[in-house]
C-alpha cells in the first residue's frame, strides 16, 4: 500500500506552470515570489464529507469544488489567484477516488494557472482544506466595507440553483430531466467569478461572494459597511426551475452554494460597469443601499415583505 509521501508524488506533485515558485511541493515549505506593489491575499476553506457535500458526490467533482470555493473568496476581494495548498485526510487509500480528485482539482488549476505549491495528507474522516493565496494591488482590493447610500447592488449569474439541485439529489425537490444534470453542476462544479472580480477593481464599492445564500451574505457586507439595503423579490435572478420551483424567490434569497458575486456599485459607474459587459456574466441589478442599517425585502409593489432567514452557521443550535 503507498505511504503519504508516495500519494503525493504520484497525485499532487505537478510542475507548477509559474515563475513565481521558486521551490513547490516536496520541502518543508514553499518558496514563492510576490510581485512587487501588490498586496498578498489569503483564504481557506474546509470542506467535510456529509456537511460541505453528499457522501456519494463524484471525487472528481469534490476536487473541483474544493479549489472552487477558495477562489471564488478571492474573486469578491478582486485578487488575481496563483497559489493553493492543500490538506486533505482520508479514511483510506483508494486510487481511483484519489485519481479522479486530484483530476478534477487540477482540471480548474489550470484553467486559472494557479500552482498547487504544498499542503499534508493525513489518516481519518474525509475532509479537505485548501488555502489559496493570490494579490491584488496596493489600495485596489474589493472589501465588504465600502459601500455607501445610494449605491446599487447587482449580483451576477443566477441565484438558487445549487441549492434546487442539492434538494434534487436528497430527494426533497422533483424537477424536469433537462435541468437536473445542470442543477447538480451548480452545486458540485460551481464556477468561481474570478474575471468578474477582476474588472470590477476600481468599479464596485464593496463585494462579496454568496456561499451561504444571498440574504446572509450580502447581510454581512451589510454590517461590514455600517449601511442597509433593499431588495426586490422579483429582480433576484433564477432560471427557469428555480422559477418553477419557488415563484416567491426565497430559494434564491436563501440557498447557499452558488458563489455568484453580489457588490455594490456607486451612483455614476453604471457607463464603466456597462463597458466591461463582454468580460462579465449576466449582471442583476437587485436593489439598493440605504443609510438604515438592516436588509430590507420588498416585493413588486414595493411592499415590505417579512423575512427572518439567517443564513447557514455551522455551530447554530436548531
């Protein structure tokens, strides 16, 4: 049976397509090269089998997803991604699930040339850390801090898809056969906004990614900035099962796993926002900022509309 150093050799010791690694997997830590006037940022993310995915998800669709997440952290700060590293803990040696991991993990990698430069493998219950570093220039990053009154708040792609398709697969939710295959990819295969992060350095006011449904997020971005907002129901942006299957919004406003970008832009940047469409997925514009402090639900009529979802916490007592 391999040992730890052979499972990493064989699975995650790649030649890392950067020449700002200086020294990558294989030595008690990497060496990398920061390039000069940019400000380092870092994120991790854990995800555990049975809470962050179903037991019988696709490795392969693990591996992707795990990177996904820490990426989609960087995208809403506006850095550009270039090294991760990765813990990874399982119960058992099992090649197949270990090759389509790592395949899946390094599938989404490249496409983002970000170099897998270290991490630790260990022996017990299936969980994955992924710590991705990337930078952003001096002054440039995108915080949950900085939006205003007056500013407008916009999402990109669709809203509650991952969650529709977690509820298809533990069968609690039936939907058309021509949705569930993309359902499910939202949830196991989400696409990290790093472009959309990007173009809006400069643009947006404030960001933040949507891991634990809209409401929660933009929530926190909410308090971060000292300000409230208003969103209207009917502008959150659903495809059309999630239209069919909640037509008052709330799997959209609550679902989390969709890792879209919701951020705030500032009264006279729509031109700018405008210019840089053809680099941006499909953009809402779902409400706006205002000085009292608490997110506001309004429905097509500009009728508040009760809520009182808080959003997912791990150590909430239900």
């Amino acid at each position: 049976m391999p040992g730890e150093f052979d499972l990493i050799a064989r699975y995650f010791t790649r030649h890392a397509a950067r020449d700002d690694v200086a020294l990558g997997v294989g030595d008690d830590a990497a060496l990398l090269r920061p390039p000069p006037g940019q400000v380092l940022a870092a994120t991790v993310d854990t995800l555990i089998a049975g809470v962050h995915f179903p037991e019988q998800t696709d490795p392969a669709d693990i591996g992707h997803k795990a990177l996904a997440v820490n990426l989609s952290d960087l995208a809403a700060m506006g850095a550009e991604p270039a090294w991760v590293m990765l813990a990874l803990s399982l119960p058992r040696v099992d090649d197949s699930w270990l090759h389509a991991f790592a395949e899946g993990f390094h599938a989404l990698a490249a496409r983002h040339r970000v170099a897998l430069v270290g991490g630790d493998t260990t022996r017990g219950p299936l969980s994955i850390t992924v710590q991705a570093l990337g930078w952003v220039p001096e002054g440039q990053a995108l915080r949950r801090d900085g939006a205003r009154p007056g500013d407008g708040l916009y999402v990109t792609g669709t809203l509650g898809d991952a969650g529709l398709g977690l509820a298809v697969l533990q069968g609690r939710a039936e939907v058309p056969p021509q949705y569930r295959e993309a359902l499910c990819a939202r949830l196991n295969r989400p696409e990290p906004r790093v472009e959309a992060g990007l173009a809006l350095r400069g643009v947006a006011s404030a960001a933040i990614d949507i891991s634990d449904g809209l409401a929660a997020d933009l929530g926190h971005l909410l308090v971060a900035s000292g300000v409230g907002g208003r969103v209207a129901l009917d502008r959150l942006p659903r495809g059309d099962a999630v239209r069919a299957a909640d037509a008052h919004g709330r799997l959209a406003l609550t679902a989390g796993d969709d890792y879209e970008l919701v951020f705030a832009l500032p009264a006279g940047q729509e031109r700018a926002l405008a210019a840089l469409a053809d680099r941006l997925p499909p953009l809402s514009c779902i409400g706006r900022v205002e000085a009292e402090p608490g997110l506001r639900l309004v429905d097509a009529d500009d009728n508040p509309v009760a809520f009182s979802h808080q959003g997912y916490d791990h150590f909430r007592e239900f």
